[in-house]
C-alpha cells in the first residue's frame, strides 16, 4: 500500500514570489508520482509527473518537481507565481506494478492563495 | 480530443430517486475510473473499469452501481441514496499501457446533492 503525505494544508504566497508545495510518500514498491491542480468547482488537471528517468521533472504553467528517491519526497515548484495559480494542488502516486496509475493515491492536498 | 466530458454537470436528488451520471471519453483509453471527492478532501476511488470489466471495487455500498456499455462509456447508476453521499463525482480515463506514458484525465466532475 502506498500513502502521500502533504506537510501543508495551505501556502499564502505574494504574487511574483517563489513557491514550493511539499510532498513526501510511502511505499514498499516503486511508484509513478502526480501532481494535480483543482481549480473551484472543476476536475483535476494533470501539472506534471515522474515515470522514470531524469529526476527533475518540468510541467506545465511554469511548474517543475523533483523526485528524491532517498528522502521519498517530489517537491512542487515555481519560481514567480501569478493570481491565476491560486488553487488546491494534489500530490498523488500509484503502484508502477499495476501498470501505472489503476489506483491512484492522493494527498490530503494543499491551498495555494496567492497575495496580490 | 483529450476531454473527458461528464454530464450532468450538476445534481439534485431525492433519496428514494434513481438517476445516472454518465462519463465519455474517445482518447482510446482502456481503463475508467470513478472517484468520489468530498469538499475540502482529496479525490477517493470508487471503481476501476479495465478493458470494460470492473477490476477494482473500494467496497462501495451498492446504492452505486458502476456500468461500462463499451470502451468509451462510463456510466454510475444511483439508487436510495444518503445526504451524507452528497460529493464531486470525477470520472478519470488513462491509456492503461504497461512500460509506457501514462497518466490520467479527469473529467469537470458532477456536483451531486442528496436531500
């Protein structure tokens, strides 16, 4: 069984500021890694994931993540975040032997508010 | 096409109606997924469709019943129903091919509401 973690339920931020959106979890198997967007009262929007290869993964609207194996942890990143950003962000996994993400496990998520 | 469109967008039901959500996707993906999202929580699946037979079921109380027509289709039949049912319903859809790309596409969701 896997389990995410997200350390913090929500992240004030000004706008043009640096952001990061903590993610650690925990399996006894390798594993894909998600990070979702919720934006209110919509579905979730894939922002970028980890399937193997190179660890620092580039997403879209400006987002990178990388995956640490040692320390179990894909951290969500963006170097100068903008009003539109403001949303809930989900880091979610799913065990690699069920050929990717049958079941995909989230995170308890984060809000994201960006101060003007 | 990379949509999945789920209809109605929005829900309202007694708990002694029978309505269906119904979920659409023509990307050509194998596997189908519902997930039940309460507020202010993180999406939770319901059931997993793989080649158009159910392969994961999270002991779902069978007030739900999941339904796969065929490889594009979708759909959640609802009957007897509690408030406490009431949620974002979100349909996801992957391509479901091992060793390759992969992730999901969900849906706009439907808001349902149980009174």
């Amino acid at each position: 069984a896997q389990s995410v973690t997200q350390l913090d339920s929500q992240v004030p931020v000004f706008e043009e500021a640096p952001v990061e959106l903590r993610c650690n979890y925990s399996s006894s198997v390798s594993v894909y890694l998600f990070w979702y967007v919720q934006y209110p009262n919509q579905g979730l929007q894939l922002l970028l994931k980890y399937l193997s290869g190179s660890t620092l993964v580039k997403g879209i609207n400006g987002f990178e993540a990388e995956f640490n194996k040692s320390q179990t942890s894909f951290h969500l990143r963006k170097p100068s975040v903008h009003i539109s950003d403001t949303a809930e962000y989900f880091c979610a996994v799913s065990d690699i032997s069920n050929f990717g993400n049958e079941k995909l496990t989230f995170g308890t998520g984060t809000r994201l508010t960006i101060i003007p | 096409d990379t949509e999945v469109t789920q209809t109605p967008k929005h829900l309202v039901m007694g708990m002694t109606n029978k309505k269906s959500l119904k979920c659409e996707q023509h990307m050509g993906h194998r596997a189908m997924y519902w997930y039940k999202q309460k507020a202010k929580k993180p999406p939770e699946l319901m059931f997993v469709y793989s080649y158009e037979k159910l392969s994961i079921n999270e002991s779902v109380p069978s007030r739900f019943s999941p339904e796969c027509p065929n490889s594009s289709l979708l759909n959640l039949h609802l009957h007897a129903l509690q408030p406490e049912d009431s949620a974002l319903y979100l349909c996801a859809s992957s391509p479901r091919n091992k060793g390759l790309d992969t992730e999901a596409f969900f849906g706009q969701g439907t808001r349902l509401t149980v009174v």
